[in-house]
C-alpha cells in the first residue's frame, strides 16, 4: 500500500472517486478546472477589497479600519459560506475553491494586516499597533464563530440526509 492512500485529502470535493483517478492525481497535481474556479474568485474578490478600502478612509497613524474591517467581514462570510458548502448544500467540485481560496483569499488580506501593525508601531503609534493586531485577531475569530453557528442555522437539504462517504474506499 502506498504512503499516499493513507493521506486524507484536505478538500473531500477533490478527492478522488476511485483507483484509477486516484493514481491520477498523484502524477498531476494541478488541476486546471479547480485553478480556473480560484482565479474567478480571486478576480471578484480583489475589487471587493479594493471598493472596501475606498469605502472607509483612514488617515495615516490611526487604527487601520479598512483592514479591519475587510478581515472581520471576510472571516464572517468564511465562517457562513463554508458551512453551508460543506454541510448544507450538496457537494461541488468547484465553490469552495472559488469561494474560499479564491474569493475570500483575495477580498481578506493578513499581509496588509501585519504591515498595518508594523507601519503603526514603527511610527510611534505602539498602542494602536497592539490594540488593533489584538482587536483583528479577536473580532476576527468571534467573526468566523458566528459565521459558523449561523451557517449551522440553515435547514439541511435533502442532498445532505446522509454523511458524505469517506474519500477512501
């Protein structure tokens, strides 16, 4: 038995259905398809960030709300959207690349995060740097809880009766 067929995949949505895609997808690990999906995400999900940014202006040296503001609501939106892909909708090859790497990957921004807090502390603004690097953490995981539990809200649907079966048969 190979050392790969005990690896559970990390996106049930991919995973292979059987011995033949299987051996498949160990030669070919990129798939255009899925590739395809995150860039479509990723192109609706750089402008949402952008008009977020122009939406809400902050000065130089003050708590950086854009940023925060994006991160939280993209960390809420996470929450709610994966829980309704994996568990209330039925299973699709391509929303949760295009959704949560795609979109959300590129609408939320943990660089812009660290260089936020980095450019504030370095210009003497320590206590804004720490108050908003503690702030984004904790409003963010509160964000992606309640996302969850309100994902967790939604009816199931006659697709999702039944557990998924396992990737491995």
């Amino acid at each position: 038995m190979d050392r790969d067929d005990d690896v559970v995949p990390i996106d049930p949505d991919l995973a292979p259905s059987g011995p033949i895609e299987a051996s498949r997808r160990r030669r070919r690990r990129a798939q255009p398809d899925v590739l395809a999906a995150i860039a479509a995400g990723g192109a609706l999900g750089s402008p949402a960030r952008y008009e977020m940014t122009r939406l809400i202006h902050v000065s130089k040296g003050t708590f950086p709300w854009a940023t925060f503001w994006t991160n939280v609501t993209g960390s809420l939106a996470l929450g709610l959207l994966l829980i309704l892909i994996i568990e209330r909708f039925p299973p699709s090859r391509y929303l949760r690349p295009f959704v949560a790497i795609g979109f959300i990957g590129a609408y939320t921004t943990f660089s812009t995060y660290m260089v936020d807090t980095d450019v504030l502390i370095k210009d003497g603004h320590a206590a804004i740097g720490v108050t908003y690097l503690l702030a984004s953490a904790l409003a963010g995981l509160a964000a992606v809880w309640v996302g969850i539990v309100a994902g967790r809200l939604v009816p199931l649907t006659t697709h999702r009766q039944t557990p998924r079966p396992k990737a491995r048969e």
